[in-house]
C-alpha cells in the first residue's frame, strides 16, 4: 500500500534492510544480504546508516561453531521507531502502541458494534492513533507503520475474503481508507494469524518455529507458523480452523457449510448451549463463572468442546507436525475454566493423533490474552515497513 501525506524516513532499500533484521533477530550482514537480495557491500553501506541514525545496533560478536569468520549480530534499536496495532473485533476495537520489538507502550480500548458500523470504528481508529500519538510518549513523525487485524480471511494483504465475517465491511477498502486517514504505510492481516505472530514473537511460542496458535472467540481461527515463517496459503486463507467440517449432519454454519467446528466450540455455540438453562442471560461471562463455581453442566460444556478441537487438532498436528499448539481468544481467559477446555483438548488429541504423527506436542494457554492480536498487527507493521508485499517472516 502506497504512503500518503508523510515521507518515508528511508529509502526503500533502508527499510527493506530494517525490516530485515526486524524479522530475524542476531542476524548477520550476510543474513541480512541473503534476505534481502541487496549485495553484501550495498548492505554493509546501508547497515552503517542505519546504525549512525541509531535505527540499527550492533549486539555482539557470533563465533561460528565451524571456525569460520566471526560474524556482528545486528538488532533493531527499540527506541528507533513505533508501530501502531489495531484489531477489529465483532465487539469492538483495541488500539496499540508499541515500540519495534512488539513492547507495549500505549493501549486504547473502545466497544462498538463493529459488525454493523464500518465508518464509525474507522472513524473510531483514526481518532485512537491520533490520540496516542498526542500522548508524547514517542516522537509521532518515529511511527513506522501500523498493522490491522481483521476478523475476516484477508486476500493478498489487500482485502477481506468473500464472504466477509465482519457483517457489513464487505467492498471496504479498510487498508486504503486507513493509510489516507493516519498518513501510515497499512497492513492489514488476519486476526487468528496475527495472534500467532504475536504469541510466538513475544508469548507463549517464543523460541518455538513450529506451532499452531488457535483462537477461541466468536469464531475459531488459528494461525501458523511453519519452519520459522508465518503460513498463509497461496490466497490468504490458510488456518480457517473453524470451518473445518467435523460433524456430517451438524448445524448449518454462518460460512453456509454444515458442521464446522466453530458450530460447536465457538463463543457463540457455547452461548447457544446455555441458554436451553439460562434463557436470556446466557453469556460467556456466566459460562465461565459457573465453571469457576464448579457447575456441572458449565463444565461438561467446556470439557465437550475441549474434546471437539483436541479431536480436530488431531487433523491439523497429523499434516502439519507442530512442536506446540497455543490456545487463546476470549474462551481461555480464565486459568482455571481455560484448563477444564484445555485438559480436555490434550485428552483428545492424544487418543486421536495416530502414532506415527504424535510426537509429543503440547497444547498450552496463551500468554497475551486479548491483546495477541493488536500486539500482532503492530509486529505485522514493522516486519512489512520497507518489504513491500513479502511474506511475513
Ligand atoms: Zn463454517
């Protein structure tokens, strides 16, 4: 997406090398050249730059096991820049500053119908990011770009899937409307996707190349990183967990499929399920306090739903071998009921993976609670400032 109404702060190859050893921390010059396709002397030119315009430090010297030249190992300073994250939800809106690292400098939060009312939560964006920037907290003309985390599958980084999730977005240009309206570079992704970005940079998958992170809110979307590198597909919409048909004869689903996942362990469903005792009062919060309390129907509904996705899992850990699976979204905030829904998921999975593919991988709760998503939208931004269209790394 272009830029409008600002400048670039570098020239593209500067950025390219930025976003470079923003992606792959400790990297070398020779990393950043293989990355980049720059040559190694156009690099070492534009590394030296960066590092007198204090956007880059050197962090250390790496000795090769092998013997062979020592290598410098390059960070990006925190203090270079800032990114803006903002996701979309079907509730409403969080809007995040953070430094370059993903560090979390200032949060806003706003409920809204987001569903139906595209212009007022655009509108809402807009005078968040104005406001955080108003705060002084960072230099405002340091914002590198800012990433946005859709509830929807988001084709080629441009535009929401058809048929959209977010009700009445469909045909809104969110990325263009926004680059306009915050004079930033814009990035939009898909929430569950960014949420996995955001966990495995910063939370419960740190460290950790393999993983599916799956996101339990008003639908079920899940992310994944294979290899070391975020997978979206060849269109976008990889990670669609929810739709994945599980049950032959089972609900119509919002997608207009029958007996996807998310019929059965989405907010939603579990909401659904309640109110044959609840009536009108059924809710996720009510859910979660009669599982707190020990309520034996609550906590048969999280167990059942638990044993749903371990079930599924199994699928998705058979084709794609991931050391770790990351459980977040709104249905684990809780430790305790998170648990009830989690055991039961390691249960299932277990008794489902067949032996040749179950080696050992462990379902655990996320670390960033509701916040995975934003904080992955502002990561998604620094990744792609200066890279264009390439794929996330
Ligand atoms: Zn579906």
């Amino acid at each position: 997406m272009t830029t409008t109404g600002r400048e670039p702060l570098l020239s593209r190859n500067g950025q390219a090398v930025l976003a470079a050893v923003r992606a792959r921390p400790r990297c070398s010059r020779a990393d950043v050249a293989r990355a980049t396709g720059l040559s190694t002397s156009a690099v070492s030119m534009l590394v030296s730059t960066l590092i007198s315009a204090g956007l880059l430090v050197e962090l250390g010297v790496n000795h090769s096991a092998g013997g062979g030249r020592p290598s410098v190992s390059l960070g990006v300073a925190p203090e270079a820049g800032s990114l803006i994250g903002i996701h979309i939800g079907h509730a409403g809106l969080r809007v995040v500053l953070t430094a370059l690292d993903g560090t979390l400098l200032a949060e806003q939060l706003h409920a809204l119908d987001v569903d139906h009312e595209p212009a007022a939560s655009l509108d809402r964006m807009a005078s968040s990011t104005a406001a955080l920037l108003a705060d002084g907290i960072v230099d405002p003309t340091r914002i590198l770009g800012a990433g946005v985390a859709v509830s929807a599958p988001v084709i080629d980084a441009r535009s929401l899937g058809s048929p959209p999730m977010l009700l009445d977005w469909g045909g809104v240009d969110i990325g263009g409307i926004l680059t306009e309206r915050l004079g930033l570079p814009v990035h939009l992704g898909n929430d569950a996707t960014l949420g996995a970005l955001a966990e495995w940079r910063l939370g419960a998958g740190a460290g950790v190349d393999d993983l599916v992170y799956v996101m339990l809110g008003d639908g079920v979307g899940s992310g994944l990183v294979l290899g070391g590198r975020l997978h979206t597909g060849s269109s976008g919409t990889a990670g669609e967990l929810g739709h994945l048909p599980v049950v032959s004869d089972g609900k119509i689903c919002r997608c207009g499929a029958r007996g996807c996942l998310e019929t059965l362990v989405s907010k939603r469903a579990l909401v659904a399920a309640l109110a044959h005792t609840l009536g009108a009062s059924a809710s996720v919060e009510a859910l979660l306090d009669l599982a707190e309390a020990g309520d034996r129907g609550a906590t048969r509904l999280l167990g059942d739903a638990g044993r749903v996705l371990g079930t599924a899992l199994a699928g998705v850990c058979t084709v794609t071998d991931p050391r770790l699976v990351v459980v977040g979204g709104d249905l684990t905030a809780r430790p305790d009921t998170s648990d009830v829904l989690l055991e039961a998921a390691r249960h299932a999975l277990e008794a489902a993976l067949p032996p040749v593919a179950n080696h050992g991988v462990r379902i655990v709760r996320a670390a960033l609670g509701a916040r995975a998503e934003a904080l992955g939208a502002a990561l998604l931004a620094g990744t792609r400032t200066g890279a264009g269209l390439a794929p996330i790394r």
